[in-house]
C-alpha cells in the first residue's frame, strides 16, 4: 500500500512538472509572438537600407535638368549663334542703330557667303566687328559708279535699296557719293558695302574683306521686340 501511494504521489509531482512545462512553453510562444508581430524590421538577415524620398529624387532631377540646359546654352551661344548689336547708321534703311541681331556661326564652316546675304565680320585694323552686304565674291569683277553696282559688267537687282533709290533721285541726288573702280574679287576674300552708300566705310574704302575674318552670316533681328524680322538675302 505504501507502494502504491508513493507511486500515486509520484504521477502528481510528474503531471504536475508537465503542466508547469507547458505554461511555461506557452508563455514563451507568446512572447516570440508578439515580438516578431510588434517588430516593423521586415524578417530576414541584414539591414534593409531606407528608399530615398520622393522630395529628394525630383530635386535631383531638377537638377540634372539645369546642367543639360546649362550645357546646350554654352554649345548654342559659342558654337552655333552669337548676338550682335548693330552700332551706327551704316546698314540703314534696313538695320537700325542699337539693333539686336542673331549671328549664325557655323553656316560659313558649311558654305561660302553669297552675294546679298548680310554678314558680321572682324576689322583688325578698327579692332572691331562691321556688318555689311555681300556685294561680290572670289573671282568676280566689281565696279560701283553713282548709283550703279556692276558685277561681271552687269548692274546688280538691289531691291533692299530700291525705295531709298527712289527717294533720293526725286531730291536730285544720287544715293551714294563714293565710287569705285573695277577690279577683281582675290581668291577667299568679299566685296561687301553698307546699305546706308553714303555713310558706310567698307570695301571702298577698307578693300576686300578676307573670308577668314566672318563671324557669320545675320540671321534674325530679335530687338527691339515690336520688329522682330527674319534677315533674307533680300532684306
């Protein structure tokens, strides 16, 4: 009978280590539970770097957009076109004193000038740039008498000058005061001459203009704002 109830105590200490067990597992599941369910670290091994913020990536953007900008303004204003104002009377009636103009760079690195087309080009004896008309080109005669431009003996269409012509023949005057004698155009040089004939210096008076010294060829007046003109052969 002792045996017995040693044994029966024995099964009660037993059972009762097994419950104490089990709470005991059962409270630590819990707790492994709720520490991975309150943890807002995602599962896995290593840190999880932080995504970069939307206010930072359109900055960076920006960015990157003002340096391409910055670049194209350096290539189009070096490279490409130049502005220009046009200082003094010399080119009236077309051009007007304080005029802005574009000057296309890189059209004469294409082709050559042709006759009409207005052109910017260095003076190194004045240590400046003149704009002038293209009159005659490399081989070509020229010769200006009064009122008369002849290349290759034949007068030259002028219609630029065609009103101004007109005007200053129905006051009893010629348009321009200064002729020059025949000769011919040397080989990468210009015959140019002011559209304002009498108050120009230009090849009359300075000879021909050596191609090497174009700046380029005057494309648009940009200023002021109100006479916005595209500049043809014929303007």
């Amino acid at each position: 009978m002792d045996q017995s109830r040693n044994g029966n105590i024995e099964d009660e200490i037993n059972l009762g280590r097994d419950e104490l067990d089990g709470r005991s597992s059962d409270k630590q599941d819990s707790i492994v539970a709720d520490d991975i369910a309150g943890s807002n670290e995602p599962l896995g091994s290593g840190n999880n770097p932080k995504k970069p913020s939307k206010a930072g990536s359109e900055a960076k953007e920006w960015i990157k957009a003002l340096v391409i900008a910055g670049i194209l303004v350096f290539v189009i204003r070096w490279l490409l076109v130049t502005p220009f104002i046009v200082d003094g009377e010399s080119m009236e009636p077309n051009f007007q004193d304080r005029e802005r103009i574009i000057v296309n760079k890189i059209l004469y690195k294409i082709r050559d000038p042709k006759p009409g087309e207005v052109i910017v080009f260095h003076v190194p004896d004045e240590q400046r740039d003149f704009i002038k008309r293209v009159i005659a080109v490399p081989g070509d005669t020229v010769q200006v008498v009064g009122d008369k431009v002849l290349v290759n003996g034949k007068e030259i269409d002028e219609p630029y000058l065609k009103k101004a012509i007109e005007q200053a023949h129905a006051e009893g005057a010629n348009y321009n005061d200064e002729d020059f004698p025949e000769g011919t155009v040397p080989e990468n040089h210009l015959f140019v001459m002011g559209d304002n004939r009498s108050n120009s210096k230009d090849s009359r008076m300075i000879g021909y203009i050596d191609m090497k010294e174009i700046v380029g060829r005057a494309e648009l007046i940009f200023w002021p704002a109100g006479e916005i003109n595209y500049i043809g052969r014929g303007y």
